[in-house]
C-alpha cells in the first residue's frame, strides 16, 4: 500500500529527529521494473520527482514506487523552491520526496546547491555582499538536514561556459563575480563538511552530443576536473544530464573516450537528467518511438559499457511532466506531447521504456567495480 501524504511527513519528521528509516530492507520496484533490471549490474535506475502530482496523484507515487531505485527532487532542494523569502527555509515539499524514498526504499539524491538559475531576488545582494557566508548557511541548512541519508549531491550546476571567454572555462555568475573560480572548490568543501557521506557532484549539460560547440565543453570539463583531483577537492562524481536531441549526432566513439577519461581521474559518473527531445522527429507516433528509443538506446549502451557509471536518472518518469512540453524552445512545434520519458501520460510503459530496459539488461555486469565505488 502506498504511504498517504500524512504518513510521509510524519516519517520524513521522525527520521529528521532521529528517529527510525522507514526505508525497507528491500525496495519497493517491481520485479520486471527499470531497477531491478539496472541492480543486476550494480546500476540504480530512478526519476527525478515533481512535487504536486506526488501530492495529488497515488498514480504518480505508485509508478514512481515501482520503476525506481533512486529519487531526486526536481525543484524541491533549489534555492529559489526552498528559499523564497528571507524567513525561513521552506523544507517541506523535499521532506516530503525524502520520507517517500525511505518509505520504498529508495536511495535518495539531491539537487542543486549552487547554480546560477533561480536565484531569489533577494539572494542577488546577499551574495554580492557575504557570497562565502551566505554559500555556507545555505548549503550548511539544506544538506545538513539531510546528512546521511543523500547519496550524492549535485554540488555545482551547470558551470561550464566556455562561450563567456574567460580562460578557464567557466560561466560568468554572481557567485563567480563574488568569489572567484574559488567558488567552485568552496561549495565541494562546505558539502562535504555538512554531510562527508554524501558524494560531492559535478552537474553539467551538453556534453554528451558532437558538435564543434560541444568539444570545447568536454575539453574545459576535463582540464577543470584535473585540477580539482589534483588540488584534494572532495569531488567524486561527475553528472551528464543526459538531455538528448536530434539536432546534433552521438558520436559513440567520441563519447566513450571522454568517460573514461573521467574515470581515469578516479572519478564516478552518473547520468542525471535523461530525456529525449523528439522536437525534430516526425509527428508519427511509430516513427518518433523509434527514434526517441534507438537514440537513448546507443547512448546508454556506451554509458552502461564504463564501469564508472553508477546511476541513471530520468526527467521524470512521465510524459506527462516532462519540461519538454512547456518550455517555449523545446516544445513541439505541432503541440504533439513529447515522447521524451520512459512512461505516457497514462503512466503505461513506452517503446521508450522497452529499449532502456534492454539496455540495462544488456549491458556488461561490471557491479563489483561498481560496489566499489559507491562504498568511496
């Protein structure tokens, strides 16, 4: 039976005080689900968690519930979400996704700290004023309240802006106007003092397609990590999001050495945000199935190939919620739902689906090296 909205926050309240998981010795997806096809390589399959249907659709939960292994919340742990005003911070929609990850069983991720997006207007000052003192009681409050029970952390987001011009490689922000390129080793480091046990992340777009545009990106990514492994910064993880299109190719091949390069720095990896963006597919429903799946199909076949990889994370597990389908350049321009995700609107498994799974049950079973890695 699935938890009703009082359940969880009385067991997302009583876990916060100390009191007892509600996580089950065994998790709660199905047994011909997307994880329980993904643990048999030492993999976790999961979604990313809207809020309001969690509230409003048992549906949703329940789907949720079954496909998955791992959760993160969508918005719930941003600043701009939690953060609104400058009282108190707002913990109760991410208590909320936490108390249903442990009442299934499911690990738990978190996303983001600092990102350069949905910064309250009130932050703007505080940041341009206090940017050290701010970044730690922020990052000090969200991730101390969930100290032990994150998996990893998505510490930085979307930092790589090598289009900005600066020499290294780094988008221009408030929090880089501020501080400095220090920024960045600062927010690993006050995570890492809030919670040691969680994995310090790298979030990062646009690195998985071939463009000219593209190369650059991989090449800054690459050059900065080196930096950070060799400076002692808490790092353990980098984030592809996996935000997949048709307008640029997947070059396997080229993909395939930059994970390993990553690897090589003794790093994990994780895909955090999969969708595919069907915009340039036919209006066809066969035809668009077809190439939404063969696309996610050749890339997680080079993912699920590196030993690295640990987890793989949809946007969503619904058409239904997809961002795809509202935000104004991505949506199609016919005003077709997107197949983007590996459930329909109805919450019915997709061809999507069927080719994730495949791919899971496919893939090399590398769990030992993986096991290995999640204990690090």
């Amino acid at each position: 039976m699935m938890p009703t909205r009082r359940d969880l926050l009385a067991g997302g309240a009583a876990t916060l005080a100390g009191g007892p998981s509600l996580a089950k010795p065994s998790g709660s997806w199905a047994a011909d689900s997307l994880n329980a096809a993904a643990a048999k390589k030492g993999l976790a399959y999961g979604s990313a968690v809207n809020s309001t249907p969690l509230r409003q659709n048992p549906a949703y939960g329940r789907a949720l519930a079954r496909e998955c292994g791992i959760l993160v919340p969508e918005n719930a742990m941003k600043l701009a979400y939690a953060w609104r005003t400058p009282g108190p911070i707002d913990f109760s929609f991410a208590d909320e996704t936490a108390a249903f990850a442990d009442a299934n069983g499911q690990r738990l991720r978190g996303h983001t700290l600092v990102w350069h997006e949905g910064l309250p207007a009130w932050v703007l000052p505080r940041i341009a004023r206090e940017a050290e003192g701010f970044m730690r009681e922020w990052i000090g409050a969200m991730a101390g309240r969930y100290r032990g029970r994150i998996e990893a952390w998505d510490v930085v987001n979307e930092i790589c802006g090598p289009g900005d011009a600066r020499a290294d490689g780094l988008r221009v922000t408030p929090w880089l106007a501020a501080l400095g390129p220090r920024y960045v080793d600062l927010a690993f480091t006050l995570l890492h003092e809030a919670d040691p046990a969680a994995a310090g992340v790298w979030n990062e777009n646009d690195l998985e397609l071939d463009a000219d545009w593209i190369a650059p990106r991989r090449a800054m990514v690459l050059k900065t990590l080196e930096g950070m492994v060799r400076r002692g910064v808490p790092i353990r993880r980098l984030g592809l999001q996996g935000h997949l299109y048709a307008k640029y190719p997947l070059d396997q091949d080229t993909l395939r050495r930059f994970l390993r390069e990553v690897a090589g720095l003794g790093l994990a990896i994780e895909v955090t945000e999969l969708d595919v963006n069907d915009r340039d597919f036919p209006a066809d429903l066969a035809t668009r199935d077809r190439a939404v799946s063969d696309l996610a199909r050749r890339f997680l076949d080079v993912l699920l190939d590196e030993p690295a990889t640990l987890n793989v994370l949809t946007w969503d597990i619904t058409n239904a919620n997809t961002w795809l389908n509202t935000n104004p350049q991505r949506r199609r321009a016919d005003g077709l739902i997107q197949r983007a995700l590996p459930l329909d609107e109805a919450l019915a498994r997709t061809p999507l689906w069927r080719a994730m799974h495949r791919a899971f049950s496919d893939a090399p079973n590398h769990k030992a090296a993986r096991d290995r890695l999640r204990r690090r």
